[in-house]
C-alpha cells in the first residue's frame, strides 16, 4: 500500500515508538496513584514527556502541558474552559469541526462568534480579522493550517493582533505539530491544542494541550487525580486541573519517544521533506486536464494537496485509487464544513493527498501517474 493519508494519521511511526509502548505495557503503574516502583515509574515518565513537550513547543512549563486523548478533546478543554456568555471569539472558515462544533455549541449558550471567510484560494483576511475586534472579543481560536487545503494561517500575525488587543490565542495544530516549528512564547500563543498521531508521529489516543503562564483554564471534566483527594473541587493546580482520571501512560511514553525522533531527526528536516514530496505531486497534478487543485501554493503550507477530478465523486476517486493502485487517501468533507463551502465543493468533497516523512519520491510518482490515468478516463 502507498500511504499518502498523514493528515488523518501516519501510519508509519518511528520503531523506537512502538518500542517504548510495548516496554510501559510490561513495565508502568498508574502514575500518581502509589509509591510502589511501578506506579513511580510511570509518574517519571509522564513528567519526561511533559518536560520535552514544554521545550518542543517553547511553552515555559512542563506543569501547563496537560494530556488528552487527542485534539478534540483537548479543543474543548480550552474553548469551554476560557470563553462564557458575553465573550466574542474570532476563527475562520478553515476550522475543523473541533473547534467549529465547541464555537456552535457556546454560541447557544450566549458567546458571541464571528467567523472570517476565506476566498476561493482558501486565504482569509488578516485586516477583517483586525477590524472583527470589539470590545467584547475576548479571542481568537484558529487552526494553524487547514486539513483540507494545506494553507496556513500567520500565526506570527495572528499573534501580534492578539497582543495588540490584549485578547487569547487558542491555536490548533493538529496538521503542524511535528512537522513546524511552534514556539508558543515567541508566537504569542495562549493555548496550544495537539494531538499525537499525525506529524508527531506518536500513538493514536495521545494529545494535549500547553497552556501559557497566567492563562486559567477552567476544567471540563471532574474527577480523581491521584492528590488532595478530601478536595470536594477539582484541585487548581495545573496539570491535574485539567486531567481528571487515568491518563494513557503507554500512549504518553510512546509519545515521548516520538519527541525524541523529532528532535534528533530535526523539525526542519522533516517540515523540508514532507513539503518537497508534497510540491513534487503538486507538479506533477496541477495542469492535468480535467484536474482542479485546491489552495494556495504561493508560499509556505502544509503537505497536503486536495483535489477533484472531472466531475466525478470524490468517494469514487478514492476508491479506485485503493481498488487498482493500490494508494490510500482520504476523500469526502474532511471535517471542514465551511472550507468546501468556500471552495465550492460541499456536494463533490475532495480527495485529498497528505504526505509524511516516510514516503518516497517512487509513492510520489506513482500517485502522479493514477491521477493521471483517472482524468484520461474521465475525459
């Protein structure tokens, strides 16, 4: 099977991953709950990847890295645990429904919500945001590249907006982390929401979220944390404030071994990599006849490219790419209701080609040569 579906999950991960899962399965108690070895064991892992997370996303504080079991989970965290009715939130039209679902769901409850519209392109603008702000706006919640074009959004802009107005920066970057760059400080991110299993190359069911000094994040679920257990509340103290109950140690351990990759394998590296691959394939699709691709290629983005081709369904595209090559996309809405609502393609979706470290430019071209094979027998 060629994998060309990272941006839903990758599904080849570094060995020293699984490796780290298998060692905690036979090895981790329950962190924070005993002094036995092995419950110890596991609080110490738990800590080491907090503290590698809290330096790989510039975030200050290993105790403001929270665990979740994805970035929905951790999306809601933030979303209900800093906005209340009166409040007015800025986001865009490339959302996922992880935070386009929250935003819907607090409207109702009396926020106040103003989502940007992107263009054809799948571009917003950054004056509109600006010029978006009340007296009310309490933040902006943005995801850092949409899962379905690739573009990104200026975070480094965003955030000087934010800064400007004194208001909250919640970011997704459930496409970018592990494949960018983030520094939250440098950004002026207040929090940051990431999951584990796409470009970190992590577990599935790993994530979290880093949240900034004097950003208070009221929890959203209630429950045990191992401490001040005679506590009627949910104890203040970060992280366990927002991490009620058993967190995924073996997940958690594998992820820190994905860190560890990353790391020494270089952000960069891989971001140069991945976004090569994906610029090869661009080459290859764009002036195919019958061929529409999605999104700005102008500048720096995300691997992903979306397309269509002729009139045909995106599901049926997908599934032939899976029957007779042999290659494995995703297809359909994506999650991003509004970003094909821009694009013009709500009733067709999209197929989308999302590229990660362990492809080849061989995968590259063959993936070229179906498309090319489907739009000649379109036509």
């Amino acid at each position: 099977m060629i994998y060309l579906d990272n941006a839903a999950t990758t599904l080849h991960k570094p060995p020293r991953v699984a490796e780290a899962v298998l060692w905690a399965m036979g090895t981790l108690g329950n962190g924070g709950r005993g002094v036995h070895s092995g419950a110890l064991t596991a609080a110490r892992t738990i800590f080491a990847a907090r503290a590698a997370l809290a330096d790989f996303f510039g975030c200050g504080d290993p105790a403001r890295v929270c665990f979740t079991a994805n970035s929905t989970e951790a999306l809601n965290i933030a979303l209900f645990g800093l906005l209340s009715p009166g409040d007015h939130v800025i986001t865009t039209d490339l959302e996922h429904n992880s935070v386009l679902r929250p935003l819907y769901k607090l409207e109702k409850s009396g926020v106040r919500l103003t989502i940007l519209p992107a263009d054809r392109h799948g571009n917003i603008s950054y004056g509109a945001m600006e010029a978006a702000i009340g007296p009310d706006t309490r933040m902006i919640a943005c995801t850092h590249a949409s899962n379905l074009t690739g573009n990104l959004l200026d975070l480094r802009r965003i955030g000087e907006i934010a800064r400007r107005h004194g208001l909250l920066l919640v970011v997704d970057a459930s496409q970018t982390a592990g494949s960018f760059p983030i520094h939250m400080e440098e950004l002026g991110v207040s929090v940051l929401c990431f999951t584990g299993h796409k470009g970190m190359m992590g577990p599935q069911g790993t994530g979290g979220l880093c949240v900034a000094r004097g950003v208070e994040v009221q929890p959203l679920l209630y429950g045990g944390t191992g401490v001040q257990s005679h506590e009627q509340g949910q104890p203040m103290d970060y992280p366990i404030r927002l991490e009620a109950g058993t967190l995924n140690s073996h997940g958690i351990a594998g992820l820190a071994a994905a860190v560890e990759f990353l790391n020494r394998t270089g952000v960069e590296t891989i971001h140069r990599r991945e976004c090569g691959l994906m610029r090869r394939f661009y080459e290859g699709v764009r002036d195919l006849p019958g061929v529409t691709v999605y999104g700005d290629f102008s500048g720096d983005r995300a691997p992903i490219v979306a397309l269509n081709v002729a009139g045909l369904d995106s599901g049926e595209v997908a599934d032939n790419l899976d029957r007779d090559y042999g290659i494995a996309v995703r297809a359909g809405a994506h999650c991003a209701p509004r970003m094909h609502a821009a694009l013009g393609t709500t009733e067709q979706g999209a197929v989308r080609f999302s590229f990660g470290w362990y492809n080849t430019e061989a995968e590259i071209d063959a993936a070229i040569e179906a498309v090319r094979a489907l739009a000649r027998e379109s036509s």
